[in-house]
C-alpha cells in the first residue's frame, strides 16, 4: 500500500467509519471522500436517508 492508502485507512479507523463493501478500486478513499461531504452513513441510516428522500420526492410531485 502507498502512504496515501495507509494514511486513509488510518483516519478512517480512528473516526470508526464502516469498510466499503461494494466495488471500488479505492475503497479507502472513497470511504473517506463519502465522510467529507456528510454520506457517511452506516447501512442502517442510509436505508433510513432513503426512505426519507422517497417520502420527500413523493410529497414534491402531489404538489405539481
């Protein structure tokens, strides 16, 4: 691993962030680029963050 990695992967576990489990070239990074900008969603609170953007969509288009 590059220093790069090994850096990411470091702040990562410090912050106790979930591994990616999906495909990724760079899951690290990824990882950590989803923290940066506020989706760094466990499994649980992503199904919840979905749910709430669907009922919100679904609300959105009764009012067109």
């Amino acid at each position: 691993m590059s220093d790069w990695t090994d850096t990411v992967t470091d702040i990562n576990k410090r912050c106790k962030r979930e591994k990616f489990k999906g495909e990724s070239q760079y899951p690290e990074q990824r990882v950590l680029a989803l923290a940066m900008c506020g989706w760094d969603f466990s499994t649980n609170e992503l199904d919840q963050e979905i749910q709430r953007y669907v009922h919100q969509i679904s609300l959105t288009s009764r009012q067109i």
